[in-house]
C-alpha cells in the first residue's frame, strides 16, 4: 500500500529497477523508460532524482469539477449520480489528436495550481455531494500512486472510484491500480497496431491485455470508448473487428461507446466526424452481437439511449448528460420483462432520487 505523502513534495515511485549500467528503469507502463540522473520519462512526471524514481505531481491537479457520471462516460454505473473528476498533468501516450493535450501533453507544472492530499478529495466528495472521484483528465496510470492512495481514501469515506485511463500500463501496477477502482472507462483508441504505432506511439497488445484483466480478474465495472476519426479507424471493417472482439473476448454485456472526433491538437487537418458514421457504427457493433452501443458528442437519442437486451423497451432515455427518461426497478431489472441489466444500479437513480443533469460545477480544495 503507498504511504501518505505531504503535497508539493516529490513522490517516491514504485515499479522501477535499476539496470546493470546504472539506469534506472520505469516498470509502470510498457514504454519502460531507462533514464539517467535527472531525466524524465516519456509521461514527464516521473524523473530519477538521487538514483530512484520520484512522481512529481502528487498532491497537485490541473482543477477539480462536479460532473455527471455520464460524462465519464459511464452509462451503467449508477446513473444520474455525480463525480468529482480531477487529473494532473502528463500523460504515458503521445496520441496527436488528444483533445485534453493542454493537460496531458503540458510540460508546465505551474499549471498544476490546486494542492490537496487524497483525504481532502474524499473530504471535497463528500462535501459536494458527489458519489464518486473520478481520474480523469490525463491518464491517472502516470499519476498511480496519488491516485491509489486517493481511492483508498474516498474507500474510508464510502466514495466510489472511476479511472478514464487509455489503459496502457504493466501487469504488476495494473493490480495494484484496478485492485481500488469500482469502474473504469478504457479508451481503445483503434484496433489495429498501425493507428497506435502511427498516431500514439505505442502498442494495441497492452491495452486488450487490460481490457480483458478488468472484466475478467477485477470486481471493476467496464466501459469503453473508441473516439472514431474520419479515414483513421473508422471503416466498417475495422469497427466491426473491434466490436467483433469485444463481444468474443468481453461478452456482449460490456458497453461501447462510440465518439466523434474534432480537429485538435496535431490532427486539426480532418474534419469532425459525421454523425451518420458514429450511427452506422453502433448499427455494425450490434449486428456483431453487443447489447449496449451508445454514440457521443453528438445529439442522437437513439444512440444515448438504454435498451433492455431482451425486450428491447427503452429503459433510460437520455439527451447527452441529461436522463430524459429512467424505466429501471430497484433492483436494476427491466420492468417489462424482468431481465437484470448488466452494470451497477442502486435502488434510485442518480442522488437522492433525481439525476443530476448535464452541469458543471467547478471546485477549489484547500490543503
């Protein structure tokens, strides 16, 4: 377990070794950076300081905001509740349509402004009203150590934990990571070796690796999301091997969201992605036998809504963030047929009963 740290100090890291020539070695994520006195991986944020591996950013995040659950985005995982989502700065892939990269891809930890231990998030929740924390923004694998302890944390205090993660990481802090996470988005940002070579230097093999840890060998709820970008990764052979996958390798219960892309980052040359090819999508992803396909950032209500697998009656009917209609028994079975639904349901929806819509709501934490 990691031990408490003060903010705005050096963080030792774990998962690294030192190499016969003197290198020391990062062990969190398949990039495996070897580096000398004073440099810094490929994520930025871990550096060897005094022949060991230190993270730089514990304690310290790029904001704090109140978000619906749907933003993440969470489908099935307590609908309607809120989450206070938070990140840091750096990131472990190098993908050049990012379209969070003024965080993931800043080298300026001046931009790191609000401080607070991982008991003041839990505080800051609970405070907020929020059922969960979430660790998004850049990816909470570069940041593992701060967020393990501010899982453990918000356990104490009966706040639920979500990673946003691209999933790209080693099977020994994988453990460590998911062993505190109640649900996780992963983004599988293509299903061929090429698109990650070429547009995020790295590899596809870890990432399905992850995937199928967490369904298979985790109590941590799953969804995933593919951000299609035109003539990148969005042919209807590709999708439809990705979501072929899916259903083969996961089972047809494990939600997939499709994304629309805007030009950002290094990509702004490509034009956003139509509509009509997120719907033709979800159509092929269905057709390959999953149950639960949504689209997003786009309005397409067909595509934000729930149905029941069996019956096929719309059970939540959402208007992007907002849940327009919510057709689930307490026990999270569809009324007309009593099929369970695959996910996590408590006995309402969202908090006290009501959704908490499309908001939100920025946050300061003090130390």
């Amino acid at each position: 377990m990691s031990q408490p740290a003060t903010v705005d100090t050096l963080y030792p890291g774990r998962w690294w070794h030192t190499l016969p020539d003197g290198r020391v070695q990062c062990d969190l994520c398949p990039r495996d950076c070897q580096l000398h006195e004073g440099q810094r991986g490929a994520c930025f944020v871990r550096q060897r300081v005094n022949d060991a591996m230190q993270l730089t950013t514990y304690g310290r995040s790029s904001g704090f905001c109140i978000d619906p659950i749907e933003k993440k985005p969470l489908n099935h995982f307590h609908p309607g509740s809120s989450i206070l989502s938070f990140g840091t700065a750096g990131c472990n892939l190098a993908c050049r349509f990012c379209q969070n990269w003024d965080i993931s891809k800043s080298k300026d930890m001046d931009r790191l402004m609000d401080q607070a231990s991982p008991q003041a998030i839990a505080a800051a929740a609970r405070r907020n009203g929020a059922d969960a924390v979430a660790y998004t923004y850049n990816d909470p694998v570069v940041f593992a150590e701060y967020a393990i302890d501010t899982a453990l944390a918000c356990r104490e205090q009966g706040i639920r934990n979500v990673a946003v993660t691209a999933g790209y990481i080693h099977p020994a802090p994988r453990r460590e990571f998911f062993a505190v996470m109640d649900a996780a988005n992963v983004d599988l940002k293509a299903f061929t070796e090429t698109f990650y070579h070429k547009l995020c230097v790295g590899h596809l093999g870890p990432v399905l690796d992850t995937l199928a840890y967490i369904h298979h060998e985790t109590q941590c709820w799953l969804e995933i999301t593919t951000l299609l970008i035109p003539g990148e990764n969005d042919s209807p052979a590709e999708v439809n091997e990705l979501a072929t996958w899916v259903a083969r390798e996961l089972g047809p219960d494990v939600p997939l969201h499709f994304t629309a892309f805007h030009p950002d980052w290094k990509m702004t040359d490509l034009p956003e992605t139509p509509l009509a090819t997120l719907v033709q999508a979800r159509r092929i992803a269905l057709d390959a036998g999953l149950h639960h396909v949504y689209t997003g950032n786009v309005h397409d209500s067909e595509g934000g809504t729930t149905f029941c697998p069996n019956c096929h009656a719309a059970l939540i009917i959402r208007d992007w963030y907002d849940i327009r209609r919510y057709d689930l028994t307490a026990s999270g079975h569809c009324p007309h047929c009593a099929t369970s639904l695959a996910g996590r349901f408590g006995p309402q929806l969202g908090h006290n009963g009501s959704a908490f819509g499309a908001r939100r709501i920025p946050v300061r934490l003090a130390l």
